[in-house]
C-alpha cells in the first residue's frame, strides 16, 4: 500500500535531513523546500497528503505561505513547527486553518502522533456519513458538508479547517452534552497531546463566527460537563 506523501518545509538543514530520514524510515513518501518560494513551487506542483511547516522560513515566511495554500486550499493538512516562545505565529497559524502545531525542540515520537492523529481525521472525514444532498441544520444555521458551505440565516460563516470540523461534529450530535474529552478525541484525533483547552479556545473561535452576530445563540455552555447544539425554542 503506498504511504502517504509529507511536504517538509524547512530552512535548518540538520532538522531537514533529520525529518526526511525518520519519515522516509517510517514509510512516508518526502519531498523538501528550504524557504518559501520553493515550497509554494513544491506544494503547487505536488499532491500533497500533508504538509510540515516551518514558521521561520527566508523568502516567505510559514504564515504568509498558510495564508496562500489556504486561499483556495482547506483540505491539505498543515502542521506548523515553531518556535518555543512564538505564542503570536501559533494563534495566526491556527486562525488561518494550521491544523495542529509542534513547539521545537520536539520528540521525533511526538511528531509521528499528531501526523498519524491529523492524517487519520483527514482519512475519516465524515463526508461519507452524510447525504451530501441533504444539509445539517439547528434553527437558521445550515451545513453542506459536501460543499463545506456554512450558512447562518442570510449570511455564509468563514471558518478554518478545525472550526469547520467541530461545528459539524456539534451538528451531527445536535442536543447531546459532550463533554471536551468526547470533542477533544473527535476532532482532534486520540494521538493529541496538546492542551485540553484547546477545545474551549475553539468553541469561542466559533461562537463568535456563528453566534455573537445573531440573536439567538445555538452553542451552550453545559457548566461541569461540557457543550451543546441546540435548536433555538
């Protein structure tokens, strides 16, 4: 069975060469780009399963290169490396559509996790389970998971790749309490070794897209437990 392809982007080349061997090693398919004018080269010319990006990159920078895969690319997997103390480059990262990141210096072990978790939610994406006829919907919000369209009364929602994929879980366990660690697995895959947080920080990233502007809001807090979609009474 062919493995999946990994883009490397990355300017160091000793953690280059490192991340080439191991995921070679491990069976992966690897390409390489040192800056961010060769990536988007690389990416554009390739059919990428994943990508691993470097946040600090000559050329063009990790951020301004997200911002252009995701343009008009919200499928391809992208997992951020940064800096230690780059607090700014994860949040932007993530508010583009990064789909997971790893603070450098990292566990090569680690690595492997959140590329088999991110790989994984990519393989299982719950398109199949849906008429893709048919849209999800809670009171004026409605979700076409064939399109990936989101619409809340007259107004089409934006949302990253990881907002897009809590939403749908919400809506396809509409009035269920769930609690984070039920949301956490979902979304973010049974390998995630990120913060448990994580799933607060998210929500209010989609509440304030879904609900703030609307009269009425659909995503409860279920104090104690966790969170629910409901219809509106």
């Amino acid at each position: 069975m062919t493995k999946e392809s990994i883009l490397i982007v990355e300017d160091e080349e000793k953690i280059q060469r490192l991340l080439e061997l191991e995921l070679e090693y491990e069976g992966y398919q690897v390409g390489k780009a040192s800056d961010g004018v060769e990536a988007l080269e690389a990416y554009r010319s390739g059919n990428w399963d994943l990508i691993l990006l470097d946040v600090m990159l000559p050329g063009l920078s990790g951020i301004e290169l997200l911002r252009r895969i995701r343009a008009n690319d919200t499928m391809t997997p992208v997992i951020l490396l940064t800096a230690k103390g780059s607090v700014e480059d994860k949040v932007s990262g993530l508010d583009l559509g990064a789909n997971d990141y790893i603070t450098k210096p990292f566990q090569i072990e680690e690595l492997f996790a959140r590329i088999r978790a991110v790989l994984r939610m990519r393989s299982t994406t719950p398109t199949s389970e849906v008429n893709n006829d048919e849209w999800l919907s809670a009171g004026d919000l409605k979700l076409n998971d064939k399109t990936r369209e989101v619409i809340r009364g007259e107004s089409e929602i934006d949302l990253t790749p990881k907002e897009y994929d809590l939403l749908l879980y919400l809506l396809k366990n509409k009035r269920q309490v769930l609690n984070r660690d039920q949301i956490l697995e979902a979304v973010w895959g049974y390998d995630y070794f990120g913060d448990t947080n994580v799933v607060d920080v998210y929500i209010r990233y989609v509440r304030k897209k879904i609900d703030f502007n609307f009269e009425t809001p659909l995503i409860h807090t279920v104090r104690g437990v966790g969170y629910v979609l409901k219809d509106p009474k």
